[in-house]
C-alpha cells in the first residue's frame, strides 16, 4: 500500500463491502426482528423492547463508523487524485 492509487482502491472497496453489510444487517432485521429480538431476549437477559432501540443504535453507529473510517478517506483521496 505504498501508492496512493492502492490506498483509494482499497478505501473504496472497504466503503463497498461495509455498505453491502450495513444493508444485509438493516434487511435482515426489517424482516426478521422479532426471532431475532425473542432470541438476544433469552440469550442476555434483555427486554425486547430495549431491543429494539439497541438495534437501532447498532445501526447508527456502524453507519457512522463507515462513513467517518471508509468513505470520508476515500473521497479526500479522489479528490487529492
């Protein structure tokens, strides 16, 4: 990773992968949240309605961290191109 053409490569692969996940874990929960939610419930002790919520932070935050850690660098890199 020496050059900054591998780098960008790189960041723009990561930012594509990490949005293909964001979209996997937003679909999946969409459609399956309560199996999902009655099974976190019985594995930590947790009431489904903090689920819900915590879910949604998970979410929040990962987009965040994509953005900030993958897309960010990538767009300052193209335009140092």
């Amino acid at each position: 990773m020496n050059s900054v053409e591998t780098l960008t490569a790189f960041l723009g692969w990561c930012t594509v992968i990490n949005i293909g996940m964001l979209t996997f874990a937003a679909i999946a929960l969409g459609f399956m949240r309560v199996p999902v939610a009655r099974l976190h419930a019985q594995m930590f002790g947790l009431d489904e309605a903090d689920l819900s919520r915590a879910y949604f932070q998970y979410l929040a935050q990962y987009k965040i961290a994509m953005i900030v850690l993958n897309l960010v660098p990538y767009i300052a890199l193209r335009i140092m191109a």
